[in-house]
C-alpha cells in the first residue's frame, strides 16, 4: 500500500510538472553598457531595448528591455521583470533622455534606431556579459 | 473436539464477515489520496471556465461600450472627445494644475448606452468634481451621478471595480464610480510632454491637457500625425479623419480599477489618463503595451505606486507626472479586450509587437494606436 500511496504522489508531482510550461524558448541576458572612457550613460531615462529584425527567428516578436543602473548594468526582460528574451535575432538601440518628457537624446542619434545601430545580436542561450559601447551626443554647435 | 471446531469454524466466519463491515485505514487513506488528485485536476478547468465566462461578460461589454461610441459619432459627426477643460481658463494658470474637470467621453456617451437618466443627473455646466475643495459649490447633483455604478462599464474579472475612488487629492472630491473601458488618446503624454519631438522625431508629440506646460497647439489636439488618437482632450476625430481605416485604429481598451481606493485607475466619469482615456501606451514611453510590467509604467493620481503590491500586480505607477500616461490593463490571464472603431471587439495578445521601454516607434503595437500614420512610415 505505501508503495501504491508514494506512485500516486509522483504521478501528481509528475502531471504538475508536465501540465504547464512549453511556448517558445526564452534566455536570460544581462550585461553592460559603457562609454568609450568607461563611465556609465545616465538619465531620466536610461534603457536598452533589443528590437526583433527583420528577419528574426523569434516566434513572438515583442522587443525586450531593460533600464541601464548607475553602474552601466542592465537586465532585459520583455513584459515582466524576470521573464527573460525571446530566443531569436535583435537590434539592439538605447534610449538615454534628459527626463521621461525631454526631447534630448544624450546619446548619439545612431544608437537610438534599429535603422542605423551598429548592434545586431543573435540570442540563442543565457549571457552575463553582452557589453555596449556607446557615444554621447555630439555637442551643439552654435 | 467438536467445540473447538465450532469455534474454530465460528472465528473464521467473524473474519470474513469483519473484512466486509468497513474499510482499513489505509484504504480510506488511497481513497482520500484519489479523490484529492481529481479534487486538484478538476478545479484549474473550473476557475478557467469561469474567467472564460466572465472575459466574455467583458467582451460584450466592450462591444456595447464602442457601438454607443458609434452611435454617438453617428448622431454628431464626430467621437465624443476624450476630455473636456476650459483650455482659456488652463492658460490663465500656466504651470499649475487645471483643477475643475469637464465631462468625458463617456459622460456623452451615456444617452447611447442607454443611460439617460444618469446623463440628466449631471450639470454639465459645473465641473465633474464640482464639490472638491477649491472647486466645491453646494451643488452636489455631479457627485451623486458620477458615483452611479454602470454595469456596462464594469468587467467581472477586475475584483477591484466596486470599491469606489475617493479622491487621492482633495480637489478630486470622493463619490467616483469604477469603469474598466478607457478611449485611444494617441501615443502622446496628456500635455505633460509639454509638446517636445520625442527624441529621433522632428514633429512635437503633445495632446494638449490639464498637465500640459501651457503649451497649447494652436489648431489640433493633436500635433503629431504619428501618434494622434482618437478621442483626445478637447479633441476628437471623425470617423472620416481616421485615415488608417477604422478597423486598424484603437478606439478603446480594457483598464483595471485601482488597486486602492485612493488609485484613480478605471473611474468611468474622470477625464484622465488611466482613469478612462489610454495615453503615450505605445513606444516612447514606460507604459508600452498591453499590461506593461514596467517600473512605474502609468502615471496617474495614485497611492499604490512604488509598492510591491502594485509591483507583483503589474499595476506599477509614478505619480511625478500626475495623469499624463496609462496603458491598457486587464485581469484575464495573457492579453486584453479592444475594440476598433469600426466597433469590432478582440482579445489581442500579451506578445503583440512593442519596442520595450523607451524604444523607437514603429511597432504592429504602435500602428494600432496612430489613426493617421501612414503605411508609408513602416518601419
């Protein structure tokens, strides 16, 4: 009969285990994004989108993001905190603004579209260390 | 000799017998292990059929909701604007806060939804928050009908719609009934923006509104084609100047009431973002996309924001910016209800398209949302 008892558990534990779960395949990713002199970019808003290209193999196109900390590090999810990135292709852009309502990038505008951003990453597996280099905005002549 | 045999005999059928009057404990305890595994299979299918029924309860609702929408651009040649302000009065107090609201979109709605009698209990002369302080007279007629609960505009998966909104500042006044269906105002923050370019945009993207840094557009709500609503402050559109087609164009979605009764979300008869208007919920903001989990995603009359509670229910909030921004929300597990203008009604996904915070527009997610971008702006 304990024998009986305990199969009845691991067939509980086991069709708990299998009855969710599934969809498509996420990574978790983390990393750093720097200027070229070491310091970290700051701002009202301060965030690092991975935008699905065009030719991505993600299943779901959802853009995943992150805000950039004091330190430079950044961890990207995609709706919520933890969630993790859609494994397939990405632009990567940046959004570093004076505050939530400004105008101003404080970085240079190549960073800020999918069009013209020098990163293009492939996601296939968890990474620690993505690292991003990026220029400030150039200052305005007058 | 034969005594022994009978009473051998006699135990022996007491054995078998006893073995028919009950169960051991063990096989009780088998029994009781079975019927807790069904007990345990069973009751995840009936929670899911019950929010099946209620997520249809609020599809129809929404159904309702847009078609009296219709009705009501079909009677006066143009959507009810979002929210109404004294834009003379605003300017006149550049920089501070417009403290007495106008009737929303919904309160011009009421005749359509059937709801005439409601309609008739507001003096629409005098603000919606006609009795809170600072704006109070003893006129207490707006009080009484903006507390009146409407069943149409209440979602039975939102568990927080009956407790009523009353007031998180003194000048909104108490007595707000919930609502959980909020109008398109565009990709704009409700005037907050104070009508700047988002950055790698030439064109200013504002809304004119009660939070606007008294930058007010001269001609059009709406200064920027990209991101221009449908119902807006002051403004709204014609079914005609909906030139992306109606059935591409957000005309409302689904909002949850606030988490406390200090938290202005979902509060039918309020002309805010959050409260019954969507606002800068496509890219460029931290309110991106449907039930964005985003720190402090909304920005609306709130005292849940920060917390973990509004953390874990993807409901986070930053009140720095009072009711400039609020993305579409509800409770059905993995998306939300939205309905068109042309009055069609869907459940759209979770994964819909976004650019995440802050990130560049141009998504499936923010097309829905402009009524006037071209196709040629496609990314």
């Amino acid at each position: 009969m304990q024998v009986v008892r305990s199969n009845f558990a691991v067939l509980a534990l086991a069709s708990a285990l299998i009855g969710c779960g599934g969809g498509p395949k996420t990574a978790q990713i983390s990393g750093r994004v720097l200027f070229k002199d070491g310091t970290p970019p700051k701002g009202g808003v301060c965030a690092i989108q991975f935008l699905p290209a065009a030719d991505t193999t993600a299943e779901i196109r959802k853009a995943a993001s992150g805000d950039i900390r004091e330190d430079g590090s950044f961890e990207v999810y995609t709706r919520k905190p933890g969630d993790g990135i859609f494994v397939g292709k990405y632009d990567v852009t940046f959004a570093v603004w004076e505050s939530p309502m400004s105008s101003k990038s404080l970085i240079d505008a190549k960073y800020t579209s999918p069009t013209t951003t020098p990163y293009h990453v492939t996601i296939d597996q968890d990474a620690d260390d993505l690292a991003f280099e990026v220029e400030p905005a150039a200052k305005v002549k007058r | 000799m034969a005594a022994s045999q009978r009473h051998l005999h006699r135990m022996e059928s007491f054995r078998l017998r006893r073995s028919h009057l009950a169960f051991t404990l063990v096989e009780l305890l088998v029994v009781i292990a079975i019927i807790g595994v069904l007990v345990a299979l069973l009751l995840p299918a009936v929670q899911a059929a019950r929010e099946a029924a209620r997520r249809a309860h609020c599809q129809s609702s929404a159904k309702n909701v847009a078609l009296a929408v219709l009705n009501y651009e079909s009677a006066n040649k143009k959507l009810p604007v979002g929210m109404s302000f004294n834009a003379a009065q605003y300017r006149a107090n550049v920089h501070t806060q417009l403290k007495e609201y106008g009737p929303n979109w919904i309160i011009y709605a009421l005749p359509f939804l059937e709801q005439q009698a409601t309609f008739s209990k507001f003096n629409l002369k005098l603000p919606i928050n006609n009795d809170g302080a600072g704006v109070s007279t003893s006129d207490v007629r707006n009080r009484e009908a903006r507390g009146t609960e409407i069943p149409v505009l209440l979602c039975p998966s939102d568990s927080n719609n009956r407790a009523k909104y009353v007031g998180k500042i003194t000048f909104h006044g108490d007595n707000w009934a919930r609502g959980n269906y909020a109008a398109n105002s565009g990709g704009n923050f409700i005037g907050g923006g104070g009508c700047s370019a988002r950055p790698g945009e030439t064109i200013p993207a504002c809304t004119a509104g009660p939070e606007a840094n008294g930058t007010l557009p001269t001609d059009d709500g709406w200064t920027s084609d990209l991101r221009r609503g449908v119902m807006g402050p002051n403004i709204s559109a014609s079914l005609k100047q909906i030139t992306d087609g109606t059935t591409k164009t957000i005309m409302l979605g689904e909002i949850r009431a606030g988490l406390s009764e200090k938290d202005a979300r979902g509060t039918w008869a309020m002309g805010h973002a959050g409260s019954s208007l969507l606002a800068i919920f496509g890219s460029g903001g931290d309110a991106n996309g449907p039930n964005a989990c985003y720190p402090s995603a909304d920005d609306v009359y709130s005292d849940v924001c920060g917390t973990e509670k509004a953390k874990a229910e993807c409901m986070d909030c930053f009140t720095g910016g009072a009711a400039d921004q609020a993305t579409t929300r509800s409770s059905h597990p993995g998306g939300v209800h939205i309905a068109m203008c042309d009055g069609s009604v869907s459940f759209l996904s979770d994964n819909v398209e976004t650019s995440g915070i802050g990130g560049p527009w141009g998504t499936a997610w923010d097309y829905m949302i402009g009524s006037a971008d071209a196709e040629a702006t496609i990314r």
